[in-house]
C-alpha cells in the first residue's frame, strides 16, 4: 500500500499544477473581481444600469473573446518551443501576435461608431436600458485594444510556465480599477458621477495599466538575448498562418460560448427587467466562481504544451488528472455556499435604499438560479479541465465546431424557442444552460480519452 501511494505521489503533478495554474486563477479572479464590484456598484446606483451592465459588457466580451483568445493561443506556441528548446522563437511569434493585436485595434474602433445602436436596439430592452447599454458597450470597444494586448503579451511569461508576473500586472489592475470605479460611478474625490460610462472608463484604465508593466517587464536587453523579444520582430507569413490555423478555432471556442449567452441574456431580458436583473446577478456571482476553472485550463493548456513539445504525453496526462482533482475539491465547496447560503451570496447585489418590492422580487427569483448555476460549474469546470488540454495540443478545430453545435442545439434553439413561443419561464431558461454544459463537457471528454491529441502539435513545421 505504501509503494503504491509512493509511485501515485511520484507520477502526480499536483506541484507544477499548483505552480502554473495558482498564479493564473489568481489572476482570472482578480479580472472577475473587477467585474463583480462593476456589478455590485451598478447594482446600487440604478436598477436600469445593472440591467444594462451585463448585457453590454458581455456584448463586449463577445468581440474581446475573440480576438484576445487568438492573441492569448500564442502561449501555447511559447509552451511547446520552449519545451522543445527553441527559445528564440518565442520573440519571432510574440511579435505576430502584436501584429494581429493591432489589427484587432482598428475592428474594435468600427464597432465603436457603428454597432452600438442596431445592436442593442435588436434586443428590445426599454429605452433607458438600451441607452446606457450602448454608452457601456461604446467606451469598452474604444479601449478593448488594450484588453487584447495584455493577452497577448501576458503569454510571453505564462506559455513559459512563470505566470506570477502575470498575475501581478492583473493585481495592479484591479488596485486602480475598485477605488477609480467606484469615485466614477457615483462622483466621489473630486470626480464627476459618470454611473455606467464610469465604470467602463475604470475598466479601460486598469487594462492600460496592466498593458504598460507587462511591457516594462518584457522587452529588456536581457529578454532580448534569450528570446529575441527585440530583435525578432519581422513579420512571418509563415508562423502568422500557423496562428491564424490553430488561434482562431481556439478563439472561436470562447467566442461561440459567448456569444450563445450573449442570446441567452438578451432573450431573458424579453421575459421580464425583475428575471433579467437577477439573471445579470446570478451570472456575475458565477463569473467569479467559475475564472478559477477557465485559470487552471490555461494551466493545463500551458503544461500540455511543453509535455507535448518535449515529446513526453504521459507528462501532460499527468498534469491533466493532478489539476482535476485539486479544481473539484475547489468546486465542491463553492457549490455548497451557494446551496446552503444563496441569501448572504446574493445580499451584496440589493442595495438597501431601493424599492423593497423590486429587491425582495429579484431575491426569490435569484436564489433558485444559484442553485441550478452550483451543478452547472461541476461539470462546466471538467469541460474546461479537458477543453484546455484539447487547445494546448491544437486540437481547436474539433473544439470550435462541437462547442458550435451544441451552442445552437442545446441552448439558443430550446431557449429562443421555450420564451418567445411557449411563454418559458427564468427557471426553464436556466435548465437549458445546465443541459449546454453537460454536452460540452460529453464531447470534450470523449475526444480527450480518444487520444490523438497526444500526436498533436502547432509547431511541428516551424520548429524544425
């Protein structure tokens, strides 16, 4: 029995889980943290602005997403050249992602000027909602630039295994980004009450910050000589393909995730502003809960890629069963606050001074919403687990069309269906979100014990 537990401890890879995916989720959690005092400010200035905050943030997102994920796919190019030993690659497809970072800038800038109105106009919230949801979205898009060059530049450290610098430029983020949203929002310091346009400029603020200390830390002389950060910055048709081939699929992945809640939360909104503003609570509250699954997915995804790059699969499946077990135990204990405490979790959303009517409706529909979300981030947190092993191997193809078909079958379909013609009610909603969940995490689970990501690689040609 000894020997056994002996050669168990041996072959696990909790410590190098730990080490990778901690600084990470601490990470993700700050980022969520942001979010959440966004929400739980708004919640207390206006009910029309927390129901308008969700939706033009996660409109938004939807675009960030996108081209943040195909900039951040570059750490799995650093993970398997480092594993590989080829580090002065790893400044040559930094720079590319930087290229498409600022291609990127210029897309955010047309949506800008022109998708804020049609856009929000399609949902059909009340007008006051839809005004502040296009100055949200608006100010967000015009910063989102910044957003994705953090992602971008954030991989130099993380795809090499060190994400505590990582972590620290997102920790100096939210340092600015709490006290600043709250003197915006509601005019404290000396500051003008700018309510929701203050909490977006916040939040273009704290990415800024983070953008300039990565910078800082990254292109020095020292870098340079390792990695060619400074000196390898031609463009390459060849390495850019290469991320275009695998980052756009894996962007898509999240995109396509997004922009299925995306519908989802504009189609609530068409039931009620009490079911969608306790909606937009719920999903905040899950935001936080779940950053810590998607920190250890790129964790994995980072371990994966330099057990797959120095050629040894048994390493990454090792790392892959060491960060399930740590994230279930993580999750067991959220999903029993939220059982046994939905009252306390939701109390920071209701604000004290509003209409007792409006808070007490919001409350009762909210808390069995939190128990439906409490089994959602079980197996929401083993799709993750097993989708960023998919994504560190560049297996994102499968991923993007699975993800794809089971957003259109199991959610928009029977939600869009359940609401606008058969009367759905928030609950039935939320079941069809539970439902979407457990599919992905089905066939991310299917096609991790099938095997071929272990042949798999994005650098295969290049590295050679």
């Amino acid at each position: 029995m000894l020997q056994t537990i002996s050669n168990w401890r041996r072959r696990s890879r909790y410590h190098d889980v730990v080490r990778v995916c901690l600084p990470l989720v601490a990470s993700m959690s700050a980022t969520t943290v942001m979010e959440f005092t966004d929400r739980a400010f708004l919640a207390n200035y206006s009910l029309e602005a927390i129901s308008a905050a969700a939706p033009a943030g996660i409109t938004a997102f939807l675009f960030m997403a996108f081209f943040g994920g195909v900039g951040s796919y570059v750490g799995v190019f650093i993970a398997q050249y480092s594993g590989s030993g080829a580090h002065r690659q790893i400044g040559r497809v930094l720079w590319q992602g930087l290229y498409f970072t600022l291609f990127s800038g210029l897309i955010f800038w047309l949506l800008s000027l022109f998708a804020a109105e049609p856009l929000f106009r399609l949902a059909g919230h009340s007008p006051e909602v839809q005004a502040l949801e296009r100055i949200y979205f608006d100010i967000l898009c015009r910063g989102a630039v910044l957003h994705v060059a953090v992602a971008t530049l954030s991989t130099f450290f993380a795809g090499r295994g060190m994400t505590r610098p990582v972590m620290l430029s997102t920790l100096l983020g939210m340092a600015v980004n709490i006290p600043l949203d709250y003197a915006l929002i509601f005019g404290r310091w000396g500051l003008p009450e700018m309510g929701i346009a203050g909490a977006a400029v916040a939040t273009v603020c704290a990415w800024a910050i983070s953008f300039l200390l990565l910078s800082l830390l990254i292109f020095t002389p020292e870098h340079d000589r390792r990695f060619a950060v400074l000196s390898n910055r031609a463009f390459s048709g060849e390495i850019f393909s290469r991320l275009m081939r695998y980052g756009v699929p894996g962007s898509l992945q999240f995109s396509i995730d997004i922009l299925a809640f995306t519908f989802f939360l504009l189609l609530v909104g068409r039931i009620g502003t009490i079911e969608l503003a306790a909606t937009n609570i719920v999903m905040s509250i899950n935001a936080l809960a779940f950053m810590p699954s998607m920190g250890v997915s790129q964790g994995i995804s980072v371990l994966v890629g330099q057990a797959l790059g120095a050629r040894q699969p048994q390493q990454a499946r090792a790392a892959v069963w060491s960060g399930i077990h740590l994230l279930l135990v993580y999750i067991a204990v959220v999903d029993l606050l939220f059982i046994l405490f939905p009252r306390a979790i939701l109390s920071p959303f209701l604000a004290t001074g509003s209409d007792p009517a409006a808070a007490g409706a919001v409350l009762a529909t909210a808390m069995p919403i939190l128990r439906i979300v409490s089994a959602y981030l079980f197996f929401d947190a083993l799709y993750m687990v097993f989708s960023g092993v998919l994504r560190g191997a560049g297996d994102t193809r499968f991923i993007m069309v699975s993800i794809g078909l089971a957003s259109v079958l199991c959610l928009i379909l029977p939600v869009s269906a359940g609401i606008l013609a058969f009367d759905m009610g928030i609950i039935g909603a939320w079941l069809c979100v539970l439902i979407f969940v457990f599919a992905l995490f089905l066939l991310s689970a299917g096609r991790y014990r099938h095997g071929r990501w272990q042949q798999m690689l994005v650098i295969k040609e290049s590295a050679r």
